[in-house]
C-alpha cells in the first residue's frame, strides 16, 4: 500500500520536506537570537550590539556618526588629552529626566590615526566640581558605547546660562570646536567600564528604540519568528496530508473503486 513513496513523485516530495522543516526551524532559531538582541535595546539601555562582540572603532570614526551605529559597543586606542578634559553638568546616569543629578567627566581621545574623539569616561553625582579624576597617562585601550552628538532636542538637560571654564552644556562637535583648540569627531563615546571612582553611562534613548517597551526591530523579530514556524508545520500539515490522500487512493483501487 505504501509503495507509492518509492516513486519519483514522492521520493522528491519527502526530499523537499526534509530540506524545508530544518531550514524553516533553524531561520526561527535566528530569529529567536535577533529578538533577544533587539529587545535587549528597548529595555531601556543602549545595548544594540553589547552582545556582540565589541568591533575597532577606526572604521566608525572615518566618518559622520550614524544612528545605525548608536549603541555599538567599540574598543579605541590612542592617549587621553588631559589638559582639556570638560565637566558636563546636569545630568543623569542613565540619560533619564528623572533620578540623582551628577556630571559626565568627558576627556578628549587622540588616536593613532590622528582623530580626537570625546570620551565620556563616566558619571558622577553632585554638582560639578572644579576638577575631576584625572586621564591616565600614556597609550590606552577603552571599551564603549558609540553615541550621537546631542541636540537641544535629546540632550537631557542643558544648563542655561553661562558655565564656569571647563564646563560643557552639550555634547556635539559644535559646542566642543569652542571649548577645544581642535576639531573632534562629531559623534562620542560613552566608557564602559567606567573609569574608577565614575559610574559608566548608559542612556535610555536609543536608535532602534520605539520609546515602548518593545522596539520596531524587535517586534519584526518576533513576527519573523512566528512565520518561519508556521511554515515548518505547513511544511508537516500538507506531507501528512498529502500522504493520507494517496493511501485512501491506494485502498479504493485495491478495492476497485477507483
């Protein structure tokens, strides 16, 4: 009765069922790792890529700052420019509007390639003081976050009026050409780890974010994830059903009613 799978029909049709319901479990699988990595980002930290693993930041800093890029975990090497370290007043640890007040302790980096990029070597509370913990001497390696450049609309919080010297209302290359005696790369990064006695910042506002609970990647994640198993269990449905269909064809010819 069951001879019919040994056709050529049938022999392609298990041949494609048995390709199909892998292909369709394994692309669900990767779908499930993209959702974990997406969701991870709208849980209210800037984590699009810390699981990953942290990528040079050369390439990034050979160009303009993209919101592709924003949350990018990187690793720079070049020395801290000390003597013009910045205090950015007004802020929280986590980029939120609400929470304990502090400052950001933000330290030029000049890297092999001759690029200066703002560090924000991380955060401390209370109101900014006339120094902060120094940069350490010499070639360094730091591991951080890429973020972009500030505007009056996503910066937390800019204080008004004028600052003390040595203090910054934002961060973004406009407001650093004036406080620097160079130019520095328009974007920043955000140190994680910290630099000791700091507290690493980690902002909520992200590029992918929706500003919900669940960004748009992620939910197209988890749409994916849903269709690529529909398709292994359509793949199932119409093998089984197309096999019950030639065994009740089997039994009416052996039966002679078909």
């Amino acid at each position: 009765m069951y001879r019919f799978l040994l056709t050529p029909r049938w022999l392609g049709i298990n041949l494609l069922a048995l390709v199909a319901v892998p292909v369709c479990i394994w692309l669900g699988l990767w779908q499930v790792s993209r959702y974990e990595l997406h969701s991870h980002h709208s849980g209210g930290k800037q984590a699009a890529a810390s699981s990953e693993r942290a990528l040079p930041a050369e390439p990034l800093l050979a160009k303009q700052a993209q919101a592709a890029d924003q949350g990018r975990e990187v690793t720079v090497r070049g020395v801290y420019d000390g003597a013009h370290q910045l205090l950015v007043p007004d802020r929280t640890a986590d980029g939120g509007v609400k929470g304990a007040r502090g400052y950001y302790v933000l330290t030029p980096l000049r890297t092999a390639s001759g690029v200066y990029v703002p560090v924000v070597r991380g955060w401390a509370p209370g109101r900014a003081p006339a120094t902060a913990p120094a940069a350490p001497g010499g070639t360094v390696t730091v591991t951080a976050r890429l973020e972009l450049p500030e505007t009056q609309d996503s910066a937390q919080a800019i204080t008004t009026g004028s600052l003390p010297r040595g203090q910054l209302g934002m961060i973004s290359a406009t407001t650093l050409v004036n406080a620097l005696p160079y130019q520095v790369w328009n974007g920043w990064l955000a140190a994680d780890p910290a630099a000791d006695g700091l507290r690493p910042v980690v902002l909520t506002a992200s590029a992918d974010s929706s500003g919900g609970g669940l960004n748009l990647r992620a939910a197209q994640n988890l749409g994916y994830i849903g269709e690529w198993f529909v398709f292994a269990g359509f793949v199932v449905f119409m093998w089984f059903r197309l096999f019950r269909r030639e065994v009740e064809q089997a039994r009416d010819a052996e039966l002679g009613l078909g």
